[in-house]
C-alpha cells in the first residue's frame, strides 16, 4: 500500500509510494490509498497519530520497544491486529530463539551517532539504542551527552 521514505526492507517495498517521513505525512495521498489501518509509532509520532485519528483514519501507535523483547510484544499485536496471530507467533518464536542465542555473547564499544541536520525529532528514553546495545553486550557504564540534535553514546 504504502511506506515511509525510511522504510527499504524488504526490496519490494521500494516499489510502493513514499506515503510519510517520520513526522510529516502527504495527506492526499494516504487518503487516496484508502488503508485499512495506519501503523506509527509512540514517542515522536504521537502527535502525527493523533492527528490522523482525527482527520479519520484507522490508526495503531506501536508502542516503542525497550529491548528485543519488545519487538515481540509489538509483532504479537500486530498479529492480532491484522488477524495473522499464527504467523506472527511463529515469527516471534523463531526470533525469540536467535536472541536468545545471541544474549551476551558479545563484548561491545560502541559509539553511536545521529544527526538529523537540525532540532532532533528524537524523544529519548525508550526511542535511545542504548536498552539494545547494553542487552547484547555485558553490562557496561554508558554516558549520553547533553540533548542536541546530535546524539552520541560511549561505552
């Protein structure tokens, strides 16, 4: 039906129209794919969510993971949401066991940076990879520096 600009997996989604960045959305065009249902996310896209409730559109805020098991949680919704359970219990299954394989089996330096080229759309807390990067390797001290629209984390 429809993707964001950021959306590249899999291929065959480069195929669909660009509906929405992460916090802008062509409206005239989501409206004239007619969807049976808008996935955003929480934290920054609230605010858009809300605004397409109200201009009428059928529309689930995915909760924003805090660990990998988080994309379970939501992958299990979402199977609930588009009456695919069964194939989404699979999935989350076989995934479950990938990270459970892949549990501390690292040792990690990391350093992590995004600039957005302005006033960051990033909220922090629960949308920071610091819950990831600190699940995969052994625990660890991280320091995050003061908000700008640049965000760095070292390990």
């Amino acid at each position: 039906m429809g993707r964001s600009a950021f959306c590249h997996r899999p291929a065959p989604v480069l195929a669909l129209p660009v509906v929405a960045s992460y916090t802008k959305t062509r409206l005239e065009l989501l409206r004239s794919l007619r969807p049976d249902l808008v996935l955003l996310s929480t934290g920054v896209q609230r605010e858009q969510a809300l605004r397409l409730k109200e201009e009428g559109f059928p529309v689930y805020a995915v909760p924003l993971p805090t660990s990998p098991y988080g994309i379970l949680e939501n992958l299990s919704t979402l199977g609930h949401l588009l009456d695919l359970e069964e194939k989404a219990a699979e999935l989350a299954h076989e995934l479950a066991l990938r990270y459970a394989a892949l549990k501390g089996r690292f040792s990690l330096r990391v350093y992590f940076e995004m600039d957005l080229g302005g006033p960051s759309p990033w909220a922090g807390g629960a949308t920071s990879p610091r819950p990831f990067c600190t699940w995969a390797s052994s625990p660890s001290s991280w320091t995050c520096p003061r908000p700008t629209s640049r965000r760095t984390w070292r390990r």
